[in-house]
C-alpha cells in the first residue's frame, strides 16, 4: 500500500457514518487496496490522503 494511496490513515469509525452513494448501503474497509467496498453495487471507492473519494466516477468497479 503506497503513502500516497493510504496518507495519514483512515478512520474506520468513518465506516459507521459513510454508505455507498449508489445503493445507500454499508460500507467494507479494505485496508490492503485503501479502499471502500460496496458489495451491493460491486464498486470499491478510493481513500486518497485518507479522506475516502465517494464519487461513483472515482469508483473502481468490482468483477
């Protein structure tokens, strides 16, 4: 995991307060790829400095 990709760390209490912007449902916290997974979308969010990218043209899309 690069500095850039994870910056200062991401604050899992985050996860109770964040939901997936597509399908308004919680959220995994994938520590290894700094990411934020929607299962129900099969999207993953970047964290970038820390502050997750909650935009669905940010997302990656899952298989």
């Amino acid at each position: 995991m690069s500095a850039e990709a994870s910056g200062p760390g991401f604050d899992r209490r985050m996860l109770e307060a964040l939901i997936c912007p597509v399908t308004q449902t919680g959220l995994r916290y994938d520590a290894e790829k700094a990411e934020l997974v929607s299962t129900a979308a099969k999207l993953a969010f970047p964290i970038r400095g820390g502050i997750p990218v909650m935009l669905v043209d940010e997302a990656r899309q899952l298989d």
